[in-house]
C-alpha cells in the first residue's frame, strides 16, 4: 500500500470490513461518521477501487477489498497483540461488560463467570443479553455485546471462537413418573413414553437429531422454544425430554425431577466463547474473554 498509508485507516478498512456499517466503525474507532467516511474515501482514491457499496444489509465488500482483507486483519491482531501485551488492564475500578447467553448459558455458566469476575473485579457490573444466533455477528462485531458463550457455529471470519467444554445429554422425567422411576430406561420402553422437545436455534440439534435416528419423533407430544421451561412440564406430567447433561444435574437439585442414562449415545456439543477480532476488541475485552476461560475452559 505505500508508506504513506497511516495505520488508522488500515483499521477503519477492517473495522468496515466486518462491522459493514460506517456508524459502527466509528463506534468501535470512537470517532465520527464523517471521519470514518473520509478515511473510506482516501482508501477509495489510493487505491482506485470502491472497496464498498451499499447494500440491503450494509455495506457490501468488493472484491478487491476481499483479496485485501485477510493479510490487513492478520497484520492488525500482530499489532494489537504485540501492544496489548504490554498493556495491562485495571480491573480494580467500576468497569462493565455485557455478554450473550442462551437460557441454559444463564443457568449453567452465568453462575461460574460471576464467581470468576467477582474476585477479579468485585466493582464490576454485567449486562447480559439473550443469545439470539441470528444477530450474535452483528451484536459482537458492532460492540453490543463483548462476548458470546454458545453451543451454536458463528462462522464468520469477524469472529474469534474458543472452545471452552464439551456437554453430553441425559433423559429427563417426573421424579415418580409412574413408568420410568429407577434406573436407565431401554429403547422399548422410551418408545412407549411421549416426549417434550426444544425447538428453534437452539444450538443443541442433536437430541432432535437421535429422535429421528431411533423412530421416535412420532412420539413428540409437546414442542417448547427454551430449555428452561423443560423442568416445569416435566415435573408435572409424565412427558419426557432430552437435556443436556450439566444442566439436567442442575435441575434435578431444584425440581422434583430425575435424570437418567440415554440407551443410546448422542454426539456431544461443544459450547465455545465468541468475541470480534482485533483491532476492535479491547484490553477490557480481552480481559473480560480471560475471565470466561478461566471460569469454563475444560470443564468436566
């Protein structure tokens, strides 16, 4: 590129790039619109391409600023690595965050990264957002949100993703279900039972996925759009359902529920940690990326 070419707009070419909107580049930079299209228009005029043009969704990336993209991104997080390395973050003040779960991440997880930021930061203060998986892109890529945890693929080059733990499945009934009271359940007798299932983007496809395996999808009964509502019917009803392991043994302890043993092995999911890449995350950012893994990274 030349040079001459200042830092600044390399970044405002990636923030661009994955934002696809000048107002959040210039939210993340912390600049003015009118300074971020002036950039785009010294970018345009260097290097005699349009690089972006509107459309229904934002801004749409041209094929030249495809081609450039990669290597500017690459070069960027070298930078920014290389100066948030020394970098330290104050965490001893009031600072916020704000992340997005699912409703089983608010059960499951919510717990452990309070636990973490609370002797990290005691003054800190978190917002969290539901986890909605066809905005997550947008929500972390403009700063809405810092961090996602979530079961769900985000593939999308303006992420980072970080596997944290892997999560199995158990059955879930009455804890008196007059049928299914003791013990791991064999294919025959689930096959007699009527079942609750989670519907939706979920992130947790495969128990959906077993049903349908096993011929037993004929045998659902009752469809819900959250997890969290499971516990409720099941309790009171002699439906059974299909949670994830962890936070089947969570309910359990809070509901007079049972878990049990599947009579056939499902494809575990892996829950992962998502947050933009640089250069638009932050040193809090990256703080705040440091005290999820160490609250869920491996668990067991």
């Amino acid at each position: 590129m030349g040079a001459e070419f200042d830092l600044n707009l390399i970044r405002t070419f990636v923030l661009l790039y994955e934002t696809r909107s000048v107002t959040a580049a210039a939210d993340v930079l912390g600049v003015t619109q009118p300074t971020v299209s002036y950039g785009l228009g010294k970018l345009r005029r260097r290097l005699g391409d349009e690089l972006f043009v509107r459309g229904p969704g934002g801004l749409v990336p041209s094929s030249e600023a495809e081609r450039l993209y990669p290597p500017l991104r690459t070069a960027i997080e070298q930078l920014d690595v290389t100066i948030g390395a020394a970098t330290q973050f104050d965490a001893t003040g009031p600072v916020s965050f704000s992340i997005g779960l699912s409703d089983l991440g608010e059960v499951n997880s919510l717990p452990l990264i309070l636990a973490e930021l609370a002797v990290r930061a005691p003054a800190a203060t978190l917002q969290v957002h539901a986890f909605d998986i066809d905005t997550a892109t947008d929500e972390l890529t403009r700063g809405r949100v810092d961090a996602i945890v979530a079961s769900p693929i985000l593939d999308s080059v303006r992420l980072n993703r970080i596997p944290l733990f892997t999560e199995g499945y158990a059955g879930m009934a009455a804890a008196h279900h007059p049928r299914l009271s003791a013990g791991t359940p064999t294919e025959a007798e689930l096959r007699a039972e009527r079942l609750i299932v989670v519907d939706g983007t979920t992130g947790h496809p495969a128990p959906r996925r077993a049903l349908n395996t096993h011929g037993l999808e004929g045998n659902i009964a009752v469809r819900v759009t959250r997890f969290a509502t499971l516990p409720y019917v099941v309790q009171d009803s002699e439906l059974v359902a299909i949670v994830p392991l962890r936070i089947a043994r969570a309910l359990a302890r809070t509901h007079p529920v049972r878990t049990f043993e599947l009579p056939w092995p499902i494809e575990p999911a892996e829950v992962a940690a998502y947050t933009r890449r640089t250069p638009g995350r932050s040193a809090a950012q990256a703080w705040f990326l440091d005290v999820i893994l160490a609250a869920l990274q491996d668990l067991p």
